[in-house]
C-alpha cells in the first residue's frame, strides 16, 4: 500500500490572500478583466459568502488563454511558497511518498503548482467549458470542507493508499474533516477551531510562515 502526504495550498503552503484571488488580481491588471466581471465577482461573493464556488467573473473566457495567462502568473510561485513548506515536501518525496496538493482553488492553478513543487498529484477545482470557453461553473466536485474528504476516499481507492500511514496538513477548522481520516495529521498555521482541534486531538502544530 502506499503512504500520502496531503498538502493544502492557501494558508498552508502559501500565504493568503488565496492562490485565485492572486490571480484574479492578475488578470485584471492584465486587461482581462473588466468592470463587468470584476461586478459578477463581487456579486456571487455577496451571495455565496465563499470566493470558491463564485467562477461567474470567468465565463466566456477562452480555456486555453487562461491556461496561458496561470502560467504566466505562476512563474512567482516558487517566491510564494513558504520555504519550510517546501522542504517538508521534499522530505516526504524523498521517504518515497505520494505527495498530493489538494485546493479549492482553479485547477488550472493548482495542477502547474503541483509541478513546480514536483508534488505526484493535484487535486483542484474544474471549470466547465464548452467549444472552449469557460462557462463560470465547476464542472464536478469543489475541493472544500468536507467535498476534500470525499476525494482523499476516493484517492484511497484509486492509488490504494494506506490512510493510517498517511500524513495530512491543513491550516483551517474546515480542513479538520479531511485530516481526521489520516493516520498522521498535522495543523500547519492554524486558525483558532483547528489549533483547539488539535490541541484537543494531540496533533503536531508546525508554523512554517
């Protein structure tokens, strides 16, 4: 069976603002945002009380040219990322484990970060497209609170990993539901319900800002 090492990204690998807030800030000091989508963001905040699921701010947008426009933005990732972070994923690549980032963030962020920290897998949020525009709808499942759970089942089934051998870190109370199906979790920057979660549980507290 094998061992993971399941990294949050915003907070826990990075600080915030979050990777996609970055990067909508990004995209319209490039010009690729307007004032109507800058509304539409704005607007399904209001409603949602959650960025994650608000994707209204890209419809329309070609898929390929916002491909383009991540990895133009990620090329100040490594500068992003906390050192201590970093080195604790290579610790793990190096014991031979299966390194996973897991975000509620874009895919088409996530899945580049991944490579660039030379994590084994990615686990993001999925725009839907048609005839190659984005749609500002998730297409399947929102990496957040409990769906993250969800996907480290399916991850088990998929790469037959061995949960309790596995190691988790996380940095806010909504991680906990995923961190607690691991053998070896740790609260990594945590907020105030996940330091009295860990606290509680006997997990490892790091800081690595």
């Amino acid at each position: 069976m094998v061992t993971a090492a399941i990294f949050e990204v915003d907070g826990t690998l990075l600080p915030r603002p979050s990777l996609e807030r970055r990067f909508a800030r990004f995209l319209f000091r490039q010009g690729m945002l307007g004032p109507r989508e800058v509304l539409l963001w704005l607007g399904g905040f209001a409603e949602s009380f959650s960025f994650g699921k608000n994707k209204k701010y890209l419809a329309g947008k070609s898929a390929e040219a916002m491909k383009a426009l991540a990895a133009k933005f990620l090329l100040q990732a490594p500068s992003l990322v906390w050192p201590l972070a970093r080195d604790r994923i290579w610790e793990h690549l190096g014991r031979g484990h299966l390194v996973v980032i897991v975000s509620g963030s874009l895919d088409l962020l996530v899945q580049p970060l991944a490579r660039m920290l030379q994590a084994d897998l990615a686990l993001g949020t999925t725009l839907d497209a048609r005839e190659g525009k984005l749609t500002g709808t998730v297409n399947g499942q929102h990496p957040c609170g409990r769906s993250k759970a969800s996907l480290i089942r399916q991850l088990q089934g998929q790469w037959d990993v061995d949960l309790q051998r596995s190691y988790g870190y996380g940095n806010r109370s909504s991680d906990a539901a995923f961190l607690k199906l691991l053998g070896h979790p740790v609260a990594v920057n945590p907020d105030p319900g996940l330091k009295r979660e860990a606290l509680q549980s006997g997990w490892p507290i790091l800081y690595f800002r």
